[in-house]
C-alpha cells in the first residue's frame, strides 16, 4: 500500500496576519496564522506550512515567537519558511516548535545551506521550496518571492537538492498561482519520476478535483493549498470524504 496523500494548508504570513494573492501580487488579509492553523489542525490538516513571505526580500527573520505560540496550540507536524538563511534560524525555528523548515532563496544562491542542515539536523527537517515559472525557454526557478529569475532549471536543481540531502521539494508553479485552475500537474508528474523524495504540489487549486488530479495525474505526494481553505470554499474534512471516495489513500 502506497503512503497516503497528505493535504497541507499553507499559510503565508505578513506582518503576522495570514495573507493571500494572485500570481504573488495583490495580498488581502486572511486572519490570525496561530487561530487559523489550530482549526486546520482540529479539521484534519496532515500538516502545516507557515510562511513569513518578505522575510527574505525584506532581510527580516522569520517570526520565531509566532512559531512557539503555534507549537502550543497545533498537534500536527509544521514546516516554517521564509528568510532562512543561516543554520542559526533553522536552530531557532526547531527549538521553537517547528517540525520542519522550508529553503528557498537563500540555498538557490547558497546550496550548500541544504548540506548543512541535512548533516546536523537530518533530511526529514529539510524541504527544498521551490518557486518556478514555466517561461518561452522552459521552467525556470525564481528568487525572493518570485522576482528575480535565475539561470536554475526546475528539474536541474530539484536533482541538486535532493543529492545534498532535501527531504522533500514544495514546488510552486508561479504561472498557476492563486489562479485555481489546477495544478501544473505535467511538471509534478516529471518531477516525481526524476526525483525518489516526496513532491509537495503547490499553487493552483480551485475545486476539489484538482487535488485529486495532482495526486493521480501529477503523481504528488501532497498537495498544498491557501485561499480555498482560508476563504472557506474548501473545507478539508470534505475534501478528504471525496478524495477518498475516488480512490484516493487518504487519512480520514
């Protein structure tokens, strides 16, 4: 029996409020993370993303006192992004509370900051995020919030990240983000088959059955969503009801 598929609120954070846009643009409120991330877990949630999202364009770090108030009310495993840099903050994020910390900026232009985490702290508290556009010359991955591109390939440096020592790889399809037509489900499904680490699916959910799709045609082994759940079109004990319904290993 294959591992069951596990779905993952993501919620990211500014300012200490939970916010959601389109496409990285456009931000709206969508209440308190720790309040949030609570119902997600007493609602089923497998597990919880927190990301501070201009932590690494605005040089802050990421909110280490929200991470401990969240490890006090929420029972599930949580991964914590934005603004890690250094072996410092992945110290300070884990002995907050956090199960889990995401990379993105910072080991594109420093790889070696995935090496160092996986050798002190293990592979199952690295999850390599990667943000990538599918542009005219193919999927490109893109730095600080999706701003800067860079000469890295999607599959190149989930391959790279993975041979450091990755966990897991969050990809998020920049072109799909917030736009709730699926999920880019060509890319996961490659992804998948290049790499032997759990691939996390991530912007472009709109209808429960796009997260069966990420799972079934673009073989996800989780998929990640934010405005459908925040906004309450989703709600997850009924989406895990459908998903199992349609065949899919889930944990009810």
């Amino acid at each position: 029996m294959s591992l069951a598929k596990r779905i993952i609120p993501c919620l990211d954070v500014k300012n200490g409020e939970t916010v959601k846009g389109t496409n990285f643009v456009n931000l709206r409120s969508a209440g308190d993370p720790v309040e949030l991330g609570k119902i997600y877990s007493e609602n089923g949630a497998d597990e919880i993303v927190f990301l501070d999202i201009t932590a690494s364009f605005e040089g802050r770090k990421t909110f280490v006192e929200m991470v401990s108030r969240v490890a006090q009310e929420v029972n599930i495993p949580f991964t914590v992004g934005g603004g890690i840099n250094q072996l410092e903050d992945v110290t300070n994020l884990l002995n907050a509370g956090a199960d889990k910390v995401s990379v993105n900026s910072a080991a594109l232009r420093r790889p070696e900051l995935i090496s160092e985490i996986t050798s002190l702290y293990g592979s199952q508290v690295c999850v390599c995020a990667i943000d990538a556009r599918m542009d005219e010359d193919g999927w490109h991955c893109y730095l600080n919030g999706g701003r800067i591109r860079t000469e890295h390939g999607l599959f190149e440096w989930a391959k790279e990240a993975q041979e450091r020592g990755a966990g897991e790889i969050l990809f998020t399809s920049m072109n799909h983000d917030g736009v709730k037509t699926g999920y880019a489900n060509e890319a996961l499904a490659r992804l998948v088959d290049e790499l032997s680490i759990p691939v996390i699916a991530s912007g472009g959910a709109g209808e429960m059955q796009h997260f069966k799709d990420a799972f079934t045609i673009g073989k996800a082994d989780a998929a990640l969503a934010a405005s459908v759940f925040h906004f309450g079109e989703i709600s997850i004990p009924a989406l895990k009801k459908y998903l199992s319904n349609e065949g899919i290993n889930i944990r009810l």
